[in-house]
C-alpha cells in the first residue's frame, strides 16, 4: 500500500537523480545477456576448438606447448564459471531493480487526498 511518505519518496529520488529509470532495468538486462552469451560461447565452440589433454610428444617444446594449451583450458573454465555467476548476480539485481521500479511508478501514481 502506498503512503503519502511514499509519494514524497518518489518525488525526492526523481528530483536526486536516485531514482530506478526504465533504461536502468533495461541496461542491467542486457549486461545480463551479454554475459550468458559470453559464457556460453567459452563453454561450447571456444571450449570445444582447445586440444584435448596433452600427451608425451616428440619434443621437449612440443610438450611444454600442450601443456600450456591444458592450463590455458583451464582457464577459460574457470572463466566461464565466474561469468555464469556475475550472470546470475546481474538477474538478482534486475529483479530487484525491476522492483523498485515498480513501487517508483505506484508510490508517483497516488494521489493523496485533498
């Protein structure tokens, strides 16, 4: 329910510049989506196109590469976990966000009583 101290909440946040903007929601979305796309992408074709673990090859160099090709592998693993959860964390905060919009638009849509 909203309150007359809601309204001027509102209209305080809006004069503040602290107010939860549309183009904020949207922004926060779509930051959101760029790294589920980032993230799917090291675990599918990037993950898929690094070599397999290394084995014993014909030279020392050769060698030092796969493994260094594993640790690299390693990596965008863990990359690709750590991007998932900032993924998740940009969802949270949109639903959050999305939320204090909506008590925004309902607290400035009250009228009080004259």
């Amino acid at each position: 329910m909203t309150s007359y101290d809601d309204h001027l909440a509102a209209v305080s946040a809006l004069r503040n510049g602290t107010a939860v903007t549309p183009e904020c929601v949207d922004d926060v979305s779509s930051a959101q989506q760029t790294l589920r796309e980032l993230a799917e992408e090291l675990r599918g074709p990037a993950a898929a196109a690094m070599p397999g673990p290394p084995t014993r090859w014909r030279s020392d160099a050769a060698t030092a590469y796969a493994e260094a090709l594993e640790e690299a592998r390693g990596s965008v693993v863990v990359i690709a976990r750590i991007m998932t959860e900032a993924e998740c964390a940009l969802g949270s905060c949109a639903v959050t966000l999305r939320a204090r919009l909506d008590d925004l638009e309902a607290a400035l849509a009250w009228r009080p009583s004259s």
